[in-house]
C-alpha cells in the first residue's frame, strides 16, 4: 500500500519555531505580501500549511550567498 501525504496545517507556534520569526513580525510580513498568508479554520482559529511555510524557508535559503571556500595554506 502507498502512504498518502496530506497537507498538514501548522498553529502560529511551530511558524514562530520553524521561521525563529517573531508573530509581529509574522502579520507584518504577511500585510507586506512577505509571508503565506494564514488559513481560517474556525471562528477564531487560523493555522499555515506546512509546505507553504516550508517552501518559504527554502526560498530564504536560496537567496543566501555562497560561502566563501577556505582555502588550505
């Protein structure tokens, strides 16, 4: 049997863990188009869908400069 990945919604903790973003600057990130804006899932509950958080942390990671190589003396 094949295992299924499903979407999986992250709470703002795990954003704020897997980002080491603070939640003010999670919304300011978001009102600026920086950030994947939140989900609804209730009344008063919105969560992130792990892949977008996590596609966001690779774009930042692709943006890094190349370190510079050590050369042996």
């Amino acid at each position: 049997m094949l295992a299924t990945t499903y979407p999986r919604f992250l709470r703002l903790k795990e954003v704020t863990t897997i980002t080491g973003l603070a939640r003010s600057t999670i919304y300011k990130m978001i009102a600026n188009n920086q950030f994947p804006p939140q989900t609804r899932l209730a009344a008063r509950s919105v969560a992130w869908l792990d892949s977008e958080v996590v596609g966001w942390v690779q774009s930042r990671l692709s943006e890094r400069p190349e370190a510079p190589s050590i050369s042996a003396k």
